[in-house]
C-alpha cells in the first residue's frame, strides 16, 4: 500500500523509489536468469528476434555485447513472475485501480565500460500520448550509481503536460531531447530497489564507466481496460496481464 504522503509525491513529483523492495534470495534468482540471457548474447553478431547489441561511435554493432532484450517477459516467461510481485502490485494497485497490466518489457544488463543509456527523454514519446494512466517501472537487480550508470531524474517534470521535441543520436540508441538539467538528481540504489514515475517524467541514465554491470529491468503498468491502440504508435503482443481480469 501507498500512504497519503506517497500518493501526494508521485502525483507532484512524478516518481517513487522503494529501497530494498526485492528480497536478496530473489534478485539472486533473477540475476542468474539474466546472466543466461547475457550468455546467448556473447554469441550473437548481429541483432536477432528481441535481443539488440550494442553499438560504438562509429554506429557499427559490437559483436556479443547485449545492450537490451525487448520483449523480455517474451523471450524468458520466468521474468514476467517478477513485474507480478506483490509488493510491488499492492503499490501499483493504489495509482492505478484493482486490473493492472504490463507492456513493453525490456531487460538492459549495462554492460561494464561499454553499456550505454538513452539520455533525457520520456517514456510517452515512444507511444505517442500524454496519458497519466502509464505508470513506467525500473527494477534494479544490483548496485547502481554514476559510475555503472544510475537513474537520473527531473522531478515534477511531468507536471508541464506537453511532449519535449526528441531526436535520434545516430551513434546511440533511442531518442532524446536537449532540456535545462539543472535541477536533475542523481538515484543511486541499492539491489532490489524499484522505482515507479509518470511516463511523462523527464528521465535518463550516466553510461556505465565503470568494471561492474548494471542490470535492470523496465516496463509500463497500465490499468487493464486501457487500450493502448487508442495512441498513435499504440499495440503491443508485449502486453500481459498481471493482477485481476
């Protein structure tokens, strides 16, 4: 469950962090699935069903190292049983009603010296709406600061209730905007923590500097009887359901 203070934040701030909301025995259990997703993509060359490589400046794909796998709970079902955990529901439950869904899973190990983050950006962009009924979900299965590439957030930013004009960066992954980052703090967390925030905060991540790996996952609670076609760069087979009907 949420408190009224909890509730008032999100709605103002636009983000909640839950230290330690995974129990140690479970993110080891997690961590050793996706230490086998990593493995399959040591073996890759090229990008290949849901798994994307990473790329260097020059755009060309570095061979065997994972940047994502799109469509996690897809690819490895074991993974949607962690998007269900109840601490995490009873908390979801309380911004979005009783019938909660998931689209749009992704695994993002951030590879030592090498995993690279979109920059600024929000999460509504890619699905084309302003909708505060998208509730975006990192849940970080180890140590994550600066160095290995931490969350960063603008609070409140979701507040302004307008889309920022993105752009490609040809030489990284996914789209970003240019904004006044001044007022941004930093998330440094520890394994097991969840963070929720509004689809329409301003966010990104530092690359990973550093000899450690940052894995985490991301995806988007919505309420059941939301209809994702309704959006322009809406539908998803990535959609699951996750507690009621």
């Amino acid at each position: 469950m949420l408190t009224s203070r909890q509730i008032d934040h999100f709605e103002q701030k636009g983000y909640l962090i839950f230290e330690g909301l995974i129990p140690s025995e479970k993110v080891e259990y997690y961590v050793s699935v996706f230490d086998q997703l990593v493995q399959h993509g040591k073996s890759l060359t090229e990008h290949q069903d849901h798994y994307a490589l990473e790329i260097d400046k020059d755009r060309n794909l570095i061979p065997g190292i994972l940047h994502k796998v799109q469509g996690v709970c897809v690819e490895e079902p074991r993974i949607l049983q962690l998007a269900k955990e109840p601490e995490i529901l009873d908390r979801i439950q309380c911004l979005l009603g009783p019938d909660i869904d998931i689209f749009g899973t992704k695994f993002f190990p951030k590879l030592p010296q090498v995993g690279h983050s979109v920059y600024w950006h929000q999460d509504n962009f890619y699905f084309g709406t302003t909708s505060d009924q998208i509730i975006s979900c990192g849940i970080y299965l180890q140590d994550t600061d600066r160095e290995n590439g931490c969350l960063r957030i603008i609070p409140s930013s979701h507040l302004r209730g307008a889309i920022f004009s993105h752009h490609r960066d040809p030489t990284t992954h996914g789209s970003w905007a240019e904004i006044d980052d001044r007022e941004a703090i930093d998330v440094e967390m520890s394994a097991g923590t969840v963070a929720i925030f509004s689809a329409n905060l301003m966010h990104g991540a530092y690359d990973n500097n550093s000899e450690r790996s940052r894995y985490s996952t991301a995806w988007h609670y919505i309420p059941g009887e939301l209809q994702l076609e309704q959006f322009p760069r809406g539908g998803y087979e990535d959609r699951h359901i996750v507690l009621g009907d």
